[in-house]
C-alpha cells in the first residue's frame, strides 16, 4: 500500500489544526494511517475505514449556592470498519498508536470474513475545507475559576428576580474534540469541534407547591459568547419566568383539539416523530412509515421539511460526518411530498443513492449510523397571530419535555413543559399536564397553518438511536395542527 504524505501542517481551519494535532501527538502520517489499513483489507472487503478520536470535556456545576462538582476527562481511541456486503466488522482500541489501529483492524476483517486480497490504496492529502466553528480559545482551555465565578453569578442574579426563587442549579459543559477518518478509498478528513452548554434549572416555591423552569443554550463557538450578560440573564430570566407560571398552571382539558405549536424547541416533535422514520436504514430495512413512498404526498401542502448540518456554530453542526462525507442541506419533504432520506455511506450503496453526510457515532467505540444534524420545517407566509386566532378553543404548546416514539408505525406520545388554553383565538391561562399523543406521518397531513416565523431552539438537543447520543439541532415555525389529540390531568 503507498501513500502520500502531507508536507505542511499550514493553516487554520479546522480541519488543518486537527490533523496537525495527530500528526504531532501521535506521528499519524498518511503512511501510518495507510498501514493500518493494508491490515483491514488483507482479506476481500468492500470498504474499510478508520476513526480516530481525542475528545476532552469538562462541566461544573452549582447547587444549594455552592458550587458542589467539577469534572474533566479524556476519551480516546480508534474504531476500525471493514464492510463486506450489508456485514460490518467492527473493532476499537482506547489507545491511539499505529499498532492498535492495526490490532483493531485485523478483528475487523475477521469478522467481515472474506477471502482475496485487496489492491494497494493511496491515501489523498487534504486540508483547509469549510470551517463552520472557527474558535481562538478552545471552550475547555477557559480555566476553571472563570466558570466558577460565572455559576455565582448566576447564582446571584437568579434569587434576585423574585423572592418565591428558592432553589437554582447550574452547569457548564465545555468539550472540544478531534477527529481523523482515513478510509480504503483513499479520502482521509480531519475535524475539531468545539461545543459548549449552560443549563439554569430554577425551584420556585409558593407555600406546599414547588415547580421548576429549565432553559439551557449552547453550540459550536467559543465560551465567551455565552458569557455576555445580555445572552445568559435572558436564560435565566426565561427559566424564572417558567418556574413562577408552573405554579400559577391550572390542570390540562383533554379530548381532540386544534393545537398551536410554537417556534424553536416544538420541533423536537418533529426530530422524534418525523426525522428519525426519514432516516436511511428505517427505510432500506422497511421498518419506518415512510419506507416506499418517495414522490408520494406524506404531508399537507406547503409543509417542507430539512436537514441542514451546515449551520455556523450550530448545535447540530458539522464540517464532516463521521465517515467523513462534507454535510449539506438535504430537502427531505418538499411541498408535503417526499423527496429524500438521510444517508451514511453502508445504506446510500445499498440503497443505490448518494451519502448525504448524515452517518454520526456517538465515539471511537461505536459504528456510524444514519443520523439527524439539524432538522426542521421552512416557514409559511403566516402572521402567527393570526394562527392563534383562528382557533376558538385549543391548546397553544409552547415548550416540551420528555417523549416517546415508535418508528416503525410513528406513533407519539409528548409531554409539553409550557402550554396554555386557547380561548375564543386568545392565549388563555397556563396549563399542566398537557400530553400530546398522535402519529407523525398523520400529524403531517393535519397541519392547517404554517407561520413566517421560523425558529431554531437555543442549542440542547441530544438525539438518541441505538444506544447512542449525539449533538441535535430542530426548529419550527408557529403551526396550527387540527384535531390533535391531547391528554390532560382536568377533571
């Protein structure tokens, strides 16, 4: 096997620091990384590829007024793929060295099993490329006391905005990692991805009755972003205002009902209900509700559904997946009619389609899988209010929290953390309770009323599949969904 190596680490994008930092760290040349692939396919395979990664992430945490955790650690290691057909051998080592790539390698081509050697491959250099995250300081290289002093800020500010605040918990999660992915058919891609997080979780008490407001905020950019005081006393702001409703929420109507959703965070029901049966394996092993019916209506007229990992400084962003195909912006229901899946490289070939930069793992120890970026749905050309007042008695969820799904026939059952009655086309009081319970591809064909005001959440979903969690991004507009059904706690 040949390859050619790299003769300058040069640059500052992404992708160049991040091969700059295994060739320096690790002496991971172009040969080396060509070497332990020779391993993988000694014997007959498809395709084989290699996935290193060196992640660090520290959080702190605040609770009580104290700041009572701190946590920093490594993970490391190297996955090795051989492919074989619809077989996959996998393998991984957490130790990142030319001899376990070469270890890892071989049990992966034992478990592809097959017989006949492959031809040499080149390994093509590469640098530069788009750069969706450019950081100076990374997240984790921000000392600690900075974070500490940021917690008791917050600390502080949050027991000031009202005397029923009784309790405040809040944390700081900063990551940053670097990925390498060389592969059989000579591409080798690099990545360093920064990611940070805040969460404010406010107790607010009123007598015997206690209840709780969250809001959380993060990305892909440096830390500072979050650190200006216009940015995070909104959050916390938002998460008192939340916990002071909760305790003035009355008990949820149940029955079938016209519901607004709002923009931002509301489109997780749609990731969960809708995204995950878009994705390409569901489809290619006939698991998912959408499995056969691409070109078909699936959805009302003018409802347009994306995945688009190519958002600066996104959540859910990435330059490369982690097989290393470049995301893009995969239009996935256009004008209510399905026009795409989400691919990885194994179910694209076996689908006979393009990879759509949609195969992510969650680490080194985990094969790649057909995975969501940031999903959600363009926006119509409605005033919002005009939504809300074309409902005579409804639901208006605002926000929610936990729920579950079935992909294969797209049932769903939400929970919505913020929601209210809607009163002759009026915002009415605010309820608890509220359980929205339906199935994706039918909510699809209810929604009425599309609004101009797209919204993406604020950057803290976690989607996961298989096992597996990875950083997620969703949005919506304000939409009107007819006769939905909703369980309630009144009565």
């Amino acid at each position: 096997m040949s390859a050619s190596d790299s003769s300058s680490d040069a640059g500052t994008s992404s992708s160049d620091r991040a091969l700059s930092f295994f060739r320096d760290r690790f002496e991971l040349s172009d040969s080396s990384l060509a070497t332990a692939l020779d391993t993988a396919l000694e014997r007959r395979v498809d395709y084989a590829d290699l996935y290193f990664e060196y992640t660090t992430t520290d959080s702190v945490s605040l609770e009580e007024g104290l700041v009572k955790s701190g946590d920093r650690h490594l993970e490391q290691g190297v996955g090795v793929r051989a492919v074989r057909g619809e077989r996959q051998g996998y393998a991984h080592s957490d130790e990142i060295s030319l001899e376990s790539a070469r270890l890892a390698a071989g049990t992966a081509r034992a478990i592809a099993n097959e017989t006949s050697p492959q031809g040499p491959v080149t390994i093509a250099a590469s640098s530069g490329g788009r750069d969706l995250y450019p950081v100076t300081v990374a997240p984790t290289d921000v000392p600690v006391a900075t974070k500490v002093d940021w917690l008791n800020e917050i600390d502080a500010y949050a027991r000031a905005r009202d005397p029923k605040v009784s309790q405040v918990m809040a944390s700081i999660v900063c990551q940053h990692k670097h990925t390498l992915v060389a592969a059989s058919d000579g591409s080798r891609t690099a990545d360093a991805l920064p990611l940070v997080r805040i969460n404010v979780q406010i107790l607010a008490a009123d007598g015997n009755r206690r209840e709780i407001g969250y809001q959380g905020a993060g990305g892909r950019f440096e830390l500072e972003q979050l650190r200006d005081p216009a940015r995070w006393q909104g959050l916390v702001d938002e998460a008192v205002r939340m916990a002071l409703l909760n305790l003035d929420a009355e008990a949820c109507p149940a029955g079938a009902m016209d519901v607004v959703l709002g923009p931002g965070w509301p489109g997780i029901l749609l990731h969960e209900a809708i995204g995950h049966g878009l994705e390409g394996d569901f489809n290619r092993k006939k698991t998912s509700a959408f499995c056969d019916k691409l070109g078909e209506r699936v959805a009302a007229e003018g409802v347009t559904v994306v995945d688009d990992g190519t958002i600066a400084g996104r959540r859910g962003s990435i330059n490369i997946d982690d097989e290393g195909t470049p995301t893009r912006r995969n239009v996935l229901i256009k004008n209510g009619v399905l026009v795409g899946y989400m691919q990885d490289r194994l179910n694209a070939k076996l689908m006979g389609v393009e990879p759509t930069g949609n195969g992510r793992r969650e680490s080194y120890a985990h094969m790649p899988l057909p995975r969501m970026t940031n999903t959600f749905m363009l926006a119509g050309k409605e005033d919002p209010e005009e939504i809300l007042k074309s409902v005579d008695n409804g639901l208006y969820a605002v926000s929610f929290g936990g729920g579950q799904v079935d992909i294969t026939s797209g049932k769903f059952v939400f929970s919505a953390s913020e929601a209210y009655r809607i009163e002759n086309g009026q915002i009415g009081a605010p309820v608890k309770g509220a359980t929205l319970i339906g199935n994706g591809p039918d909510v699809l064909m209810r929604v009425s009323r599309i609004g101009h005001d797209l919204a993406l959440d604020e950057g803290v979903g976690t989607c996961g599949k298989d096992g597996q969690g990875v950083p997620v991004g969703v949005g919506l507009p304000t939409i009107r969904v007819d006769d939905l059904t909703v369980g309630g706690t009144e009565g």
